[in-house]
C-alpha cells in the first residue's frame, strides 16, 4: 500500500510476490520503480511475533531490497488495537473510504483468511508510523 499525504495512493497485492523471497524482492523492485517511495514498512519480527519461516524469510527480503535501492525501511511491530482484524479492517474502511470496498468479511472458524485483510495490516502498519503509536 502506498501512502501520499496521508491518503492511500495505490494498493495491490501480488500473490506470485507471496511464493518466494525472490518474488517478494522483484515486485517490491517493480513498485519501487513505479511508486518511488521514500519509506517501506515492514511487520518487525519478533519473539512474539507468529509468523512462520517462509514469511519471515519474504520480510527479510523486501527489507534486503529497499536497501539496495536507497529506500528507508521501517520494522513496525504489529499492535493489536482491536478485538480482531475485521473491526480492524471496518474502522479503517471508515477513515479511507476508498478501502470500503475491499473490507473483508469475517469469516467462519474452518475457512481460510480472506487475502482481503492483507490491505488492512498493510494501512495499520503505515498509520503505526504516519499517526504515531497513538492512532490507528
């Protein structure tokens, strides 16, 4: 996701980005060069931090690249505001109108995340840095 002014300039996910670290790094190359941002936000990895291997290992990649291009990266622990991601995903949905549309529904305890959600951890991490540790 991309901010300007405090406004989502652009999102989009790739899935092909998702299935190795090289992948991650070649899009994150590709946005780099269309986008231009001045800062990547990552989720910082930590003990208490529940991801696995292979998604710890897309991290240090997307990391790893906006280093070799010059661009600021930002690990931000993942704050848990909300009773879950879904009231998440509606209070910013609520402050970015745009987003609305991609507002996932929750979902039943045997089906998979929506990839919807993807968006919205995406702007809760970019408002971690953009409000400050106050907002969301």
């Amino acid at each position: 996701m991309c901010f300007e002014d405090r406004v989502p300039l652009d999102w989009a996910l790739s899935r092909k980005a998702s299935r190795s670290p090289e992948e991650a790094a070649l899009a994150l190359r590709r946005w780099i060069a269309l986008l231009a941002p001045d800062v990547v936000i990552n989720e910082k990895v930590t003990r208490r931090c529940r991801k696995g291997a292979r998604t710890i290992a897309l991290i240090e990649a997307l990391t790893w690249e906006a280093a070799q291009h010059g661009v600021h990266d930002i690990a931000v622990e993942r704050r848990q505001l909300f009773a879950n991601k879904y009231e998440e995903a509606a209070a910013l949905a609520e402050r970015f109108s745009e987003l609305a549309p991609l507002t996932p529904k929750p979902r039943r305890i045997w089906d998979k995340e929506p990839l919807k959600t993807t968006y919205f951890e995406a702007a809760a991490l970019a408002l971690a840095v953009i409000d400050g540790p106050a907002e969301v």
